[in-house]
C-alpha cells in the first residue's frame, strides 16, 4: 500500500508535519546492540526531537543518561529526556537535573512518575509532590546554571554583551482520556493549567486509540485557557499483547474493532499490517484536525514506527528498506 491513500482513503500527513519518537533506554542485550544503528536509523527520517524515558523512581537513571549522551553525540537530533520526581528529595532531583543540563540537555518531559513496583506500601513519596514542582525546579536550576549569557561584540575582541540565557523547553504528559487516578475531566483539566502556570511550554499526551477523543480534550483545554500545544502519542498495537499492555499502561478501554482485527489475524505480519495502518490511519486524522505534529512511542519496535510515519507519508519508503534492522521486543 503506498503512502499516496490508506485504507480509508484518506489524504495522508502533509509533508513537513513535525514527528518524534519516544524511547526507552536498552532492556535486554539484544536491544543494547541495536541501539546505536536504532538510533541512526531514526534520526535518519529527520524528526523533531527524539525522548528518552526513565524509570519507576529513577531507576534508569544512568542508563537513561547514557542514551541521551549517545544521541546528543551520534546524532544531530535534539533529545528529550524524561524525569520522573516521586520518592526523591529536593537534592536527588536538583542533582538529576543537573547532569542532564551538563549533558547538554536543554529539553525536559516532567513527569511525576510511579514508585518501583517492589516499593514497600509506606515508601517515602518525596519532597516533589507533583509534576508541577518538577517544572518549577528544572526552570529554576537552569536559572542558576545559566543567568544571562555572554555575547560577543563585533569589532571588540574583548568586549561581550548580555544576552537572554537560553530557556529549556519542559513538556508535561497529558491524559485525554483522564488520568487513572483523576477524579473528573476538570481535574485533568486543571493540573494542565496547573503545570502551564508553573512554566511548562509543550504537553505530549498518554496513547489513545480514537482521534475524537483528543480532539474533545483540547478543545477542553483550550476553553479552560491553556495555550500551548499539545502533541498526541501514537504507539501501534501490532499484537494482542501489546495492545493489553498499552491499556494496563494508559487505562484506556479496548479499542473493539482494533482488538478483533488482532485477535483473529492468524499471522505475526498480518498482526503487525494492522496495527501499522490503524496507527497511520490515526495520525492522518489527527493531523487533518490541527493536531501540531505526531510523537510516536516506539518501545522496541522501531521499524514498526518508521513504517506508520511512510504509511502516512511522512518518510519515503527508502528509509525502511535500507538497513535489515528488525524490531527487538
């Protein structure tokens, strides 16, 4: 199937739509070997930026680091690197934020987080109580690493003006269709305005599976007053268990006609052509609504994404047939 119409026909992603992917540092040895053609391979279809997750309470502190460093090095992509603040004191987050300005990094996704799931039930909570606090103290480390910036003035080697410091940008997660632990649509709502009020400039949202509903929370937000954009996350459900698996992680309902589809296709690649056309089919939406660009989870699979971003003609078909790089997970 080209990139020219999908299986709905519908008019594919304008050339040009920003995309970016989300990554989590190597799991297991195989996943670690790849890594450095993965990530030439992505940045290759040149996107946006490329995120780095980070573990339940911190836990892949330094492999995270390590994959940021990898990026910033190898390639000419920008890196996002995920943050998480639950269970560390002011000085644990003030010290991970830290390295990763002295990376380099100047782009931050701030998120709250979870506690390792073999956390005792009393484990401390930390000093950070909310995603909002994380963006305050990013933004403040940064203020005093960086206050004003020198600029050289033309005609006098030695003289330097002052300049604006160089601002991080600070994406927060956002939740269309609620937050598992949120009470009402407000609230969700409200903790966005809450997180923009505390300098956050980007929200990249959970993965869904239906555009009306992004589409219904923005217009939400927006009435409510929060201005800046909001990216949907896509990750294509290629199996039954991956699409178990992304609903245990994002709360979401089974998606019916989606989870017939991959129940009763016999075949890994008839399971993999359906999730890759529902992911393309999705973005195509999203994109023809106003959506900013499309941040695609590729968690293992990245030869997977590549191929929504050409089924929605985003990449030309080049980009997935000269390397023999697999999926991994």
């Amino acid at each position: 199937m080209s990139a020219q119409q999908n299986a709905d026909g519908e008019v594919p992603c304008p050339r040009g739509t920003p995309f970016s992917f989300e990554l989590y540092p190597p799991r297991n040895e195989a996943a670690a070997k790849a890594l450095p053609e993965t990530l030439q391979r992505l940045a290759a279809v040149g996107p946006d930026f490329m995120a780095v997750t980070y573990g339940a309470g911190g836990s892949s502190h330094a492999s995270s680091l390590n994959v940021v460093k990898q990026i910033l090095s190898d390639t000419t992509v920008p890196v996002m690197a995920h943050l998480t603040c639950i269970g560390s004191s002011h000085e644990e987050a003030g010290r991970m934020i830290r390295e990763f300005l002295a990376a380099g990094v100047t782009r931050f996704l701030a998120v709250r987080g979870d506690l390792p799931a073999d956390s005792p039930p009393d484990a401390p909570l930390g000093d950070l109580h909310s995603a909002a606090e994380l963006v305050q103290l990013i933004h403040r480390i940064q203020a005093e690493r960086e206050p004003y910036r020198e600029i050289p003035v033309p005609g006098l080697p030695r003289a330097r003006a002052v300049g604006r410091r160089e601002k991080v940008t600070i994406a927060v997660g956002a939740f269309p269709n609620g937050h598992p632990s949120s009470r009402s649509t407000t609230q969700d709502i409200d903790t966005l305005l809450a997180k923009q009020a505390s300098g956050a400039n980007l929200a990249i949202t959970q993965m869904f599976f239906h555009a009306e509903d992004y589409f219904a929370f923005v217009d939400r937000a927006r009435s409510a007053g929060v201005t800046f954009p909001i990216l949907p996350g896509i990750m294509p459900a290629t199996t039954p268990g991956v699409l178990r698996r992304m609903l245990e992680l994002s709360g979401e309902d089974l998606p019916a006609e989606l989870g017939i589809q991959l129940e009763v296709e016999p075949t890994d690649e008839g399971r993999r052509e359906i999730g890759i056309d529902y992911a393309a089919r999705l973005a195509s939406r999203l994109v023809a609504g106003g959506a900013p660009g499309i941040h695609l989870y590729t968690y293992g699979r990245p030869q997977t994404a590549l191929a929504v971003l050409e089924r929605c003609g985003l990449i030309d078909q080049q980009h997935l047939t000269t390397s023999n790089q697999k999926d991994y997970a």
